[in-house]
C-alpha cells in the first residue's frame, strides 16, 4: 500500500534533480554492494599489498555509501 503511493507520488511530481538523486544513490548502493561481493570472493581481512588498516577504511566507506545514498533520497 505504502510503496503503491510512492510509485504514484513519485510518477506525477518527478523532477530531473530528482532522477539525478536516484540515479546518485543508485550508484552509491551499487559501489557498496559490489564492494561486498568482492569481499566474499577474496575474504573478510584480505588487503593484498594495502596496510591492514585499509580494510577497516574500506567497511567504513560501504557503510557510509548507504547513509548517503539514505540521505539523497529521504532528505532532497
């Protein structure tokens, strides 16, 4: 019901700063996504020739992706 009147809200007041935002988040969601695949092919602490310290940087930024991709589309 309530994803009903989305769709609908968002059909009849769809502006082209709106699709950019979605089109924004969608990516972010993407890059965040993909980064977990790689993860779960190569290892949760796998660094390669990185510092440790870059795995931590990497989780943080996936976390991050989802906030800001929250963020673009709760709050235009």
């Amino acid at each position: 019901m309530a994803f009903a009147k989305l769709k609908s809200a968002w059909r009849q007041h769809r502006h082209a700063a709106d699709r950019v935002r979605l089109l924004f988040a969608v990516g972010f969601v993407f890059g965040a996504l993909s980064h977990f695949g790689w993860v779960a092919v190569h290892g949760v602490f796998h660094h390669g020739p990185a510092p440790a310290w870059a795995v931590w940087f990497w989780y943080g930024l996936c976390a991050l992706d989802f906030v800001i991709a929250w963020l673009l589309l709760a709050r235009p």
